[in-house]
C-alpha cells in the first residue's frame, strides 16, 4: 500500500525548497573543506588506510578525492595541520 503524499501550497514548497537549497549550500561547502583536507593530508604523506579511518571515506574514494584535488591547480594552498 502506497503512502499518500500530503499536498503542499506553494509557500509550503517554497519553504521546504529553501531550507534544502541552505542546507545544500552548507554540505558542499564542509564537504570541499573536508575533500582538501584530505588531499594535504595525503600530499603530506599520510597513508591512505589511516585517512580511511579519520573520514567518511574508503582508501580508495580518499585516493581518488586526492589525485582529482592535487591534480588541479589551488586557488589557495592547504597550508598545514589546524
């Protein structure tokens, strides 16, 4: 049986719309802030298995998420440990 759908007025949509455009927004930022991080981390040399433990990511996905990162050219250089 198929839940029913409540119908929604525009402004409710529209609110519903905003909260998750912000939302969004936050995400991508904290998730490129985490996705440089993990590339000065693996530029300073720290393996990918304990990268893998610190983060929400499988060695395979930080190593990835390096190369793609290191391989483009910074607007701003990660400086260090915070």
């Amino acid at each position: 049986m198929a839940a029913n759908t409540p119908n929604l007025t525009s402004a409710e949509k529209a609110l519903w719309l905003r909260k998750l455009d912000r939302a969004t927004a936050a995400h991508m930022k904290t998730r490129q802030r985490l996705d440089e991080i993990v590339a000065g981390a693996r530029r300073a040399g720290v393996p990918l298995t304990a990268i893998s433990e610190h983060s929400p990511y499988s060695r395979e996905w930080a190593r990835r998420i390096a190369d793609r990162i290191n391989a483009t050219p910074a607007d701003s250089e990660e400086g260090g440990p915070e």
